[in-house]
C-alpha cells in the first residue's frame, strides 16, 4: 500500500481492520497486502448477493463448518460451468467433510439468477461485481473478458475458525483445480487440525 501524504497509514490499517471487507465503504475494499490474503491470515468478512437477491455473509457458514469459495470467471464461461457441475455432482464428498460451498463472480443477480434457473446449483452463486472478495483475494483478472475485468479461477478454503487455510489462484483460464484435489486439500487441512486439538 502506498504512504500517502498527510496521512497516517496505522490510521487507515486500523480503519479498514475495523470495517472487515464488510462492503460499507471504499475503503473496506482495499487489499489489505499484494496478492490478497493468504493461508493463515484472518478470513475476509463479505456481505453478498446470492442469485435469489438474499445477502450472505461469512458470519452465515453453520458453526464447525469449513468454507470453499470457489470463484469463478462468469455464467458465460464454458469451463466455469462444467467445473460448477462437477462440483455439484460431488457436493456428498464436500459434505462429509463439513465444507460448505459458495461460487463467486462478477456476474450480475440477474444474470446469476438465470445462470441457477438453468443448473439448478445447490449452493449460491454470489454476485461480487464491486470485487469485494474478488479483490480481498489478489484474484482480479484486468480486463479478462470483453475489456472487462473478472477473476481469475480461484479455490480459497476458510476453516470454522475463520482463517484461510489454503488459496489458489489460477494463472489463466485452465489453470483451475478439480474436485479431488480441493477435497483432498481438505482432507489435509481437516487432519492438521485434528493434530493441532
């Protein structure tokens, strides 16, 4: 983060600890570090649409549940959709790992809204389009589709604690994980845990 001038930088550091990514204001989406948070770090609060105009928070996930964010380039994208799909086939496996699941884009609640109409997703599509958790996690692709900026396929892995545990952010649109090895990630995040008890 850059000094400004007149301006004391612990001041604004504590100013946007305070607001926790919240949405309230500007200043909350600010990434906090280059590249976005990263495993160990607290977990980024958030307040977003799901594609039936409901806000969910962070605060939302069921306690002992873990969170997998798995941010996605937009309702457009055909590798985005079979990765949603496969994702859905294997929500069981997620669930006996205590993980929920929320996909994350720029997309719009209309379009999301279409988007779950058409797939019938059973876990919300939330819609970031003021890059909130997009940008909390470095995982903003500059003009990535039309001259428009989107994210980067993304895997983030919150533990109930509240602590991103594992992030991934791919390097372009094919370099996204697949199911066996976000839940095998899970698997070792679960067992660390279990040891740390």
């Amino acid at each position: 983060m850059k000094k400004r001038s007149n301006t004391n930088p612990l001041l604004i550091w504590g100013l946007i600890a305070a607001l926790g990514f919240c949405g309230c204001s500007k200043s909350a989406q600010t990434v906090p570090k280059p590249g976005g948070l990263q495993a160990g770090d607290k977990a980024a609060d958030f307040s977003l649409m799901d594609a039936a105009g409901h806000p969910m928070k962070l605060s939302d996930v069921q306690p002992g549940s873990y969170l997998v964010l798995i941010f996605y380039r937009g309702h457009w994208c055909t590798a985005c959709l079979n990765q949603l799909l496969n994702l859905k086939r294997d929500m069981s496996q997620f669930h006996a790992l205590h993980a929920a699941l929320a996909a994350v884009s720029t997309d719009s609640v209309e379009d999301s809204a279409g988007f779950n109409n058409q797939w019938r997703f059973p876990f919300p599509l939330l819609s970031d389009t003021q890059f909130q958790l997009i940008d909390a996690y470095g995982a903003r692709n500059p003009k990535g589709h039309e001259n428009k900026d989107i994210s980067h396929p993304a895997v983030v892995i919150i533990d109930p604690q509240k602590i991103v545990r594992y992030k991934h952010v791919g390097k372009d649109a094919k370099d996204r994980l697949e199911n066996d090895e976000i839940l095998f990630e899970l698997q070792k995040i679960r067992s660390a845990t279990d040891i740390e008890k």
